[in-house]
C-alpha cells in the first residue's frame, strides 16, 4: 500500500509539472482553484470516514437507540435471534472495504492538494 502512495505522490508532481510548463497562467488558476477544492473535499470526506470508523460516535447511537426502545416497542420477530446473528465474514468485508476506502479518499486528496500546491508555484513564477 505504501508503493501505491509514493507513486500517485509522484505522478501528481509530474502531472503538475507538465501542466505548469505547457498552460497559460490564466488557465493555470482554474486548474489549481479546482484541484485544491475537490482534494479538501476529498479529505474532509475521509477524515469524516475515519472518525466514524474510530467509533467516536457509538456512545450518541447507543443512547439514541435506547431513547428509541422507550418510545417505540419492538415488534417480537426482530428479537429473535436469526434476525440479530451478525456473520463474522460479512462484518470482515466490511471492515475491510471501509478501511480501503478511507484510505483511498485521504490519498486522492492529499494528491490533489499536492497536484494544486505544485501547479501554484509555477503560477507565481
């Protein structure tokens, strides 16, 4: 996973460098504008995703749910135990997708910002 990093790091610095030598300033800013906007989106979503995945929030929707129990009852089917089973693979995929995925939104975003970074010095230049 770690090769994976170096090397999208590395073709978003020879990306922008291309970029910056071959476009006029005036569209240079659109493109650094843009990159540096949808790269923060990116890593707000997997900052977001990996707050969630900390468990940071299961105290709040534990206690939500309990509010919940006192005003609404269950109907009986749900408190049998074949509808409560969780099955250990499906949670493990899970987990796994959750976890690549989060990985993929901070990488991505960390690469546009660096995309946008690199193409604001040719800018300035």
């Amino acid at each position: 996973m770690k090769k994976w990093i170096t090397l999208l790091l590395a073709l978003a610095v020879i990306s922008s460098l291309l970029l910056g030598m071959t476009l006029q300033p005036t569209h240079l800013l659109s493109i650094i504008n843009q990159s540096f906007l949808l790269g923060l989106f990116f890593l707000m979503v997997g900052c977001l995703a990996l707050v969630v995945r900390s468990g940071f929030f299961v105290v709040f929707l534990r206690g939500f749910k309990q509010l919940k129990g006192m005003f609404f009852r269950k109907p009986r089917m749900i408190e049998n135990d074949m509808f409560q089973s969780n099955d250990p693979a499906f949670e493990q995929k899970k987990e796994t997708i959750a976890r690549f995925g989060t990985y993929l939104l901070l990488t991505i975003g960390a690469c546009l910002i660096l995309f946008s970074l690199t193409l604001t010095c040719f800018y300035y230049i």
